[in-house]
C-alpha cells in the first residue's frame, strides 16, 4: 500500500512535470502574441474564478512575474530619452535669440550721443613761461606782462617773455592783442599754437621762435588785421613753417609779416601756408624759405592764393628740391599790389605756380609764367611803399640769392640762442 501511495506520488509528481511544461511554453506564446499587460490581467484574475487554483498559481505567478522584462519593454524609457531630446530645441531658442544681438546696435546709438556730447567742447588758453612754470590764464586772468578780457574774449601781450601760447575751443571770436615787445621762444614745435579761429593785431611786435611752426592754427581761420611780426621757423625733422594754418584759410589784411623757414632735413620749408586760402590785402610781408631736398614755398594754399594789395616779397631756395615763390593747389589769383618773387636752385624753380590757373591783372601788362623770378608793379595803381629796396629784376629775371639766405639763416640762429638763454635764465630764476 506504502509502495503504491509513492508510486501515485511520483505519477503525481510526473503529471505535474509535464503540466508544467505546456503550461509555461502556452505563457511564453501570450507573452509574444497579447500585450504583457493582460496576461498580467489574466494571472491575477485566476484566483478569482478558481478554475485554476493550484497548477497556474505557482508557474505563471512567477514566470511573468521573472518575465518583467516584457514589461520593462515600456520601461526601457526609450521614449523618455526622446523627450529631453525634444528639450534641443528648447537650448537652440535662446541661441536663436538674435535679438540679443541686435543690442549693439543700441548701444551704437549711444556711442553717436556721447560723441555729440563731445562737440561740447571746453576752452582752455594757457602760457608756457618756461618749460616748468605753466598760467592758466582762465583762472588767473590778469598778469604783470598779459591780461585777459571775457566779455571782449581777447588775450593781451604786454611785453610778454616766455616759451608758448597755447589756446583752443576759444570761440570763433578769440583775439590776441599786442602791445610793447613780446617774444615767444621754443625748441619745441610750436610757439604760438591755437585749435580754433584766431585773430591778430595790436600796435605792438610779436618775435615767435620755435622747431616747425612759429604759428599754428588748426581748424579755425588765421586773421591779422595789423601789428608787426618776427616768425621763424626752423628744423631738421618734419616741415618747418613760419605760418601753418591747417584746416583753415589765412587772412592778412594789414600789418608788418617777415616770414622765414628753414629746413635743414629732408623736408620742406614754408613761409606762409593755408590748407584752405590765403588772401593778402594789404600789409608788407617779407618771406624767406631755403630748404635741402624738400620743397621750398614762400606763400602757399592748398585751394586759392589770391593778392589783392599790399607789398610782397618773396626768396625761396633749394639745393636739389622744388622751389615756389608764390603757389596754390587751385588758382593763383594777383588783382593788385607789387610783388617781388623770386627762386633759385633745385628742380624747375617757378616764382607762380597755380594748379588750376594763374590769372594775373591786365594792369601787369604781360606776364612770363615761366620765369623763376618776377617783378610785378601794375602800372594803373597808386604806389607803395615798403622798407626794403625795390628789387632791380624785371618782370622776367633772375638774381644770386645765397648770400640773404646765408644771412636769414644766420639770424635765425642767433633768435634760437637767444630763446635757450632766456629758458635758461626763467629756469634758474
């Protein structure tokens, strides 16, 4: 009886091996054909019907169960990964936020504002005693040898020793007056240097000294109306011009002008220079330049050189340049006055040159454009008087000039020695 209760056992035993077989290769086919989640459905409802109670329980509660990877299937989150994908294009949009960079724009905007808050700009006038001692003269107005007026907006040399004269944003009104004996003396570049309109005169004398510009003027007009004036101008490095106006027009309408420039460099010597024009209506004006292998130009515009009175007398020499008496990148244009021009040395020496054209008075009678040295004296106008002799050429001629050159040269000289004396003197003082 015990030997066939186990042998109903083990047949038991057997009958559930191969139940179990089926059983689980049937799961594995629902797993494959219907979605996992209702074969979960179906495992968990067996108990309710109990049909199944017993042979299903224990294989299919733990197959499907171990068999998670079907449902990890959705868990593989596949999609998920997807969606921070889809956050991309969430990054590209504040790159694609050009807009940003439309701010420079903006801020150029400003930049243009600010740059017209510049236009404000604030004056300033200044002597240079020495190369140390320094006036303010906009704090310190009046002086033992200057003053000046705010209301008239005008400087006033009386008697004035010192190195430089410096101005700028004065006003196209501003105005220095001389009175008694004044000289500015430097071995820099400029004696008198003013950025804005300047206007000259006075009963008095002015001796400026200096490397490259007696005076200078810069984006303003020069204007002498009188006075009596010493300018020279004298280096090796650059240009050196008695007068440079730059980005502007001088204007001579009387006074006593004697002019001198020599360059002992490369570069060119300039007596009096506009970038704009030069007109002369009157006054006595004396030029000298002398130069190497740069130019050589006694009055000189870069647009119109226009005579319409006065006494003028110019000698410019080079050695192996171009020397010009009387040029203008436009026109030359002589209406009246007496003229004395003369060049030599160099490279087709011309006492006129006008880019555009010469045109001189009828009342010259005719002119040789080509000569090197000229005199011109209209014959339908009234003399004039001046203090040096009358030159002897014709209105075509020519004359040895080394010797007033030689002698200008040696002038200038003495007037540097004399400015490094007194810069010396001021110092020790």
């Amino acid at each position: 009886m015990k030997k066939m209760s186990k042998l109903m056992a083990l047949l038991l035993v057997v009958v559930m091996v191969l139940m179990l077989v089926p059983v689980s290769t049937f799961a594995a086919e629902e797993v494959v054909v219907e979605e996992p989640t209702l074969v979960v459905l179906a495992v968990e409802g067996a108990p309710v019907d109990g049909t199944l109670t017993t042979a299903v329980e224990t294989p299919v509660a733990e197959t499907p169960v171990v068999e998670a990877p079907v449902v990890e299937a959705p868990a593989v989150v596949a999609p998920a990964v997807v969606t921070p994908a889809v956050e991309t294009p969430a990054v590209t949009a504040p790159v694609a936020a050009a807009p940003v960079v439309e701010e420079p724009a903006v801020v150029e905007t400003q930049a243009v504002d600010q740059g017209t808050i510049e236009v404000k700009a604030v004056p300033a006038l200044g002597l240079w005693r020495d190369s140390v001692t320094f006036i303010d003269v906009l704090l310190n107005s009046v002086g033992a040898d200057y003053s000046y007026d705010a209301v008239a907006n005008a400087l006033t040399l009386n008697n004035f020793v010192g190195r430089e004269v410096v101005a700028s944003d004065m006003g196209s009104n501003f105005a220095m007056i001389l009175k008694g004996t004044n000289i500015v003396a430097t071995d820099d570049t400029c004696a008198i240097d003013v950025m804005g309109n300047l206007t000259m005169s006075g009963d008095g004398e002015l001796t400026a000294v200096a490397a490259n510009n007696a005076i200078h003027v810069t984006n303003g007009d020069l204007v002498i109306n009188d006075g009596d004036y010493e300018l020279y101008a004298i280096t090796g490095v650059g240009d050196a011009a008695a007068v440079n106006v730059e980005n502007g027009d001088l204007i001579i309408n009387d006074g006593w002008v004697d002019a001198t420039a020599v360059n002992t460099g490369t570069g060119g010597a300039w007596g009096l220079w506009a970038d704009n024009d030069l007109v002369i209506n009157c006054g006595d004006i004396d030029v000298v330049t002398d130069s190497i292998s740069g130019r050589s130009t006694g009055i000189g515009a870069g647009d119109d050189a226009i005579v319409k009175g006065g006494y003028t007398t110019v000698k410019s020499t080079t050695e192996t340049g171009i020397a010009t008496a009387l040029y203008a990148d436009s026109w030359v244009v002589i209406r009246d006055g007496i003229l004395d021009l003369c060049t030599q040395g160099g490279v087709d020496p011309l006492a006129i040159y006008g880019g555009d054209g010469v045109y001189i008075s009828p009342c010259y009678g005719d002119v040789d454009l080509t000569a090197s040295c000229l005199y011109l004296e209209p014959g339908c106008c009234g003399h004039w008087n001046h203090h040096h002799a009358t030159s002897s050429n014709p209105k075509t001629g020519t004359q040895d000039m080394a010797q007033q050159a030689l002698m200008a040269t040696m002038g200038l000289l003495a007037l540097l020695g004399m400015a490094y004396l007194i810069s010396r003197k001021e110092i020790k003082a």
